[in-house]
C-alpha cells in the first residue's frame, strides 16, 4: 500500500467516525428530549444560544423580536422534544422551528411568507449583531469589529431569502443539504440563492474588505 493510498483511507475513517459521533449525538438528544430531561435542555440552551439568537437577529433585523422569538423557541423544543426523532442534526431542527415561528408572526401580520420579511421595523436600541460565540466562523475571521459591522451591514442590505443562506452557510457552517432541510426547499434553490447571494454581497465587501474573498 502505497503513502497516496493510505491518507485518503484514513481521511475517509475520520469522516465516517465523526458521522457516526453526530448521529450517536443526536439519537442520544433525541432520547432525553422525550424523557423531558431538565438538565439536557439547558445545556442545548448554553450550546445553541448565541448561534440562535444571531440567526433571528439576521432572519428579523429586530432585536426586541429575535430575543421574543428566541425564547418561544425554546418553547417550543421543551413541549414538543418528543417530535425530535435524532435521524437529523439537533441544530437543524433547531433552526427549523425558529424558521417557521418567524413566519408564523409574519403570518400573523398580514404577510403570507418569508419572502415579504420588511427589514428596519422600529427599535429604540441601535441594531447590532455582534453576537458573541464559542467558535470562529468564515464571516467572522476578521480581526477588526469594524470588518465585521461592515460584513454585517452588507447581509441586510440582501433580501431575506438570500440573506438566510448566506448566514446559514457561512455563520451556522451547514451544509448545503442541511440549508435544505431548514429552508424547506430543492437544494437546487439552495445553491442558487447561495451563488445569488455572494454575486450580490461580494462587490461591496472586496471594496472595502479585500480579505473577503479569502475568507469565503
């Protein structure tokens, strides 16, 4: 057996162990979420908040909504944890109930989808989204505050639908399967709005963040 032989071996057993982590994780999530299992919940509450909270803030372009929003969330995972089944992710789940509450409210106000999300509705407090989390990811590998209040100014320019992607992929990290599942739609859709998405925010950020390129 050769040296080129032997990596892609061992790069295909490290994946196939770390699949196999994931779904020990989630079948583990899913048993003590029907068990009601206090302790579970506030640990997936440390885990998952800053991760939720930012993907709201960037879904609604509200704060005073998203922290709302945030807290039905967990609502809804409490009293509803025996529906998850652990043959997905938990955090895909997750951001599939925070998904559907914000169009739910949008619902509630008239509106028919997420598509028709109205960016800027009144706050007294300065909107921001430095949301603070465990791990870095691509968008927030910039050394400045400055860069990332631009990268994040430049996401809500977007319309809601690319925006989401954007965060999804590059925030939260999922894979393009995963955006999928959360956005209920083809992966074909995914990708477009994924490839629409960067064509859009790309000319603005290379402009003024010449690093932007490299991290994405």
């Amino acid at each position: 057996m050769t040296t080129a032989s032997v990596k892609p071996f061992f790069s295909a057993s490290a994946a196939t162990a770390a699949e196999e982590q994931v779904r020990q994780e989630s079948l583990a999530v899913s048993e003590g979420l029907k068990r009601q299992d206090a302790g579970l919940i506030d640990e997936l509450i440390v885990r998952y908040q800053h991760r939720l909270l930012r993907y709201l803030l960037y879904l609604t372009g509200n704060r005073e909504l998203a922290e709302d929003l945030f807290q039905e969330v967990w609502m809804r995972v409490l009293v509803r944890g025996s529906q998850f089944n652990g043959r997905a992710r938990f955090e895909t789940w997750l951001f599939t109930i925070a998904r559907n509450l914000v169009i739910d409210y949008r619902r509630k106000r008239t509106m028919s989808s997420l598509d028709e999300l109205i960016e800027g509705e009144s706050d007294d407090r300065p909107m921001t989204f430095e949301i603070a989390g465990d791990e870095p990811t691509p968008f927030d590998r910039f050394s400045s505050l400055e860069d990332r209040e631009k990268i994040a100014a430049a996401l809500i320019e977007l319309d809601t639908l690319h925006r989401e992607v954007l965060v999804l992929r590059f925030h939260e990290e999922m894979s393009l399967e995963e955006i999928a599942k959360v956005t209920k739609t083809h992966l074909s859709t995914v990708k477009s709005r994924l490839y629409r998405g960067l064509a859009m925010i790309k000319p603005k950020l290379e402009r003024t963040l010449p690093r932007f390129q490299e991290a994405v």
